[in-house]
C-alpha cells in the first residue's frame, strides 16, 4: 500500500511540473513582444521615378527588420504638383495630372514608420535600363529586353559595353565608321563620336574628354566587339547613370 501510495504521489509530482513547465511556456509566448518595423523604403517597378498620366506604376516597399511580426503597409499619396491615385493596399499608382507626387507606405503595426519617393505623372515615357557587370541580359522597366553582343565589363575603374542595344533600346540610332573606326551614336537632337583608342570625343561637333579624371578610359574593340565608356555616352545623352557597388548593377534612366 506504502508502494501504491508513493508511486501516486511520484506521478502527481511529474503532472505537476510538467503542467507548470507548460503553462510557463504558454505564459512566455502570449507575453512575447512583437517585433515592431523599424525603416521602409519604397521604390517602384523597374525602378521608374515617372508614370504616365493615366497609366499605373506598381510601387513597392521593403520593410526592416525583415522579421517584423506584421511586416505590411498602407499606401497613401500626397499631391503636390501633379495628382495620383495609389490603391491603399496593393500600391498601384494611377496618375490623374501632370507633376510631381509623394507616394508613401506607413508601417500598419501602428509603429508610425514610413517611407516616401517622389514620383513624377508625365506626358512623356521615361525608359529606365538596368544592366550588371558579367551578364549579356539586361531590363528596360522591369522588363526582360533580350541581350547584348557581350557583357558590360570594368576596365580602367569604368564600365564598358557594346552599346548598339542599349541606344537602340531608347529608341536612337549608332553607326559605323571602319575606315576611321569611329562610332557614331545619335539619340534625339544629340550626336556623339567616338574613335577607338582615343579619349577625346566629339559631342555636337565640340571636342569633350571621355573622362578628365582618367585618360586610360577610351573606346576599345574586344572581341570584335565595340565597347563604349557607358557613363559618358548616357550622360551626353541626357541620361541619369547610378552605380549600385554591392550587386555591381547599373541603372540607367532616360526621359525623352
């Protein structure tokens, strides 16, 4: 009976601790704090900082930490000197007038945090390219637009591509000399040349260096490939050029 009695007690001991040991975790989980979103930044597909008026852009936040427990946002738009329309919860933008807009997600944990990017409504379509060092393909807003002869390359600190697709992706046009070995790139009421090997070139018939700062960056032929110094002939252009070292990405954006 003595035996009986102790085993009881023994078991009644176990259920005991397991049971406190339960509730203890029960208890930690119901009063673990959440984990409150801390930055947002908001960019747009494709990168555009431009939407047509009358068209949509899909804008796109990502939010930190990456492991906030309600990692989601409310979009909202502010009107400034054009006007949008932007769906609270999906982030499709809808330009209404012509001029710039605020687009901004607020953090919907009640953290208070937000992020912002100034969009422009237009008339006109901007083109934004992104291209990555090592890699023929390459996008024209977000979109797959097939590939170059051969990948950008870094040479002399700068990047250089066969550029043919990339003008004729902004709808310009480039040609060629082989007599002079001269390029001749033409997009809108600008006209470049450049000479392979040299590292002065001519912009509207002016006499401009390829880069002041560094006389090695000139055109050359690789692999009879023409590769042009890609930030001079974007930015004579009227091209934006942005260099993203960590993904060695570059985003080029052009409003005609």
């Amino acid at each position: 009976m003595r035996k009986v009695l102790s085993v009881f007690i023994a078991v009644c001991l176990v259920l005991s601790l397991c049971t406190g040991v339960f509730v203890s975790v029960l208890s930690a989980k119901a009063t673990t704090a959440p984990v409150l979103v801390a930055g947002i930044t908001v960019t747009s597909e494709g990168f555009a900082t431009t939407v047509m008026n009358g068209k949509t852009l899909q804008m796109n936040a990502t939010v930190l930490p990456t492991n906030a427990t309600d990692p989601s946002v409310i979009w909202l738009v502010g009107n400034a000197e054009g006007t949008a329309t932007i769906d609270a919860s999906t982030g499709i933008l809808t330009g209404t007038s012509v001029g710039r807009v605020i687009v901004e997600a607020l953090a919907h944990d009640g953290s208070g945090i937000k992020g912002y990017q100034a969009i422009t409504v237009s008339t006109k379509e901007q083109a934004v390219i992104v291209l990555q060092i090592g890699k023929s393909t390459f996008t024209v807003n977000g979109i797959s637009n097939g590939s170059l002869d051969s990948p950008p390359i870094i040479k002399n600190g700068r990047t250089l591509v066969p550029i043919r697709t990339i003008i004729e992706a902004l709808k310009g046009s480039i040609g060629w000399d082989g007599t002079t070995r001269k390029a001749t790139v033409t997009l809108g009421s600008t006209t470049i040349e450049l000479w392979i090997g040299k590292n002065v070139a001519t912009v509207n018939g002016k006499n401009t260096p390829i880069d002041s700062t560094n006389a090695l960056v000139v055109p050359e032929i690789i692999s009879s490939r023409t590769m042009l110094p890609l930030r001079f002939v974007s930015e004579n252009l009227g091209c934006s050029v942005v260099w993203a070292t960590a993904t060695k990405t570059i985003t080029i954006t052009y409003m005609p």
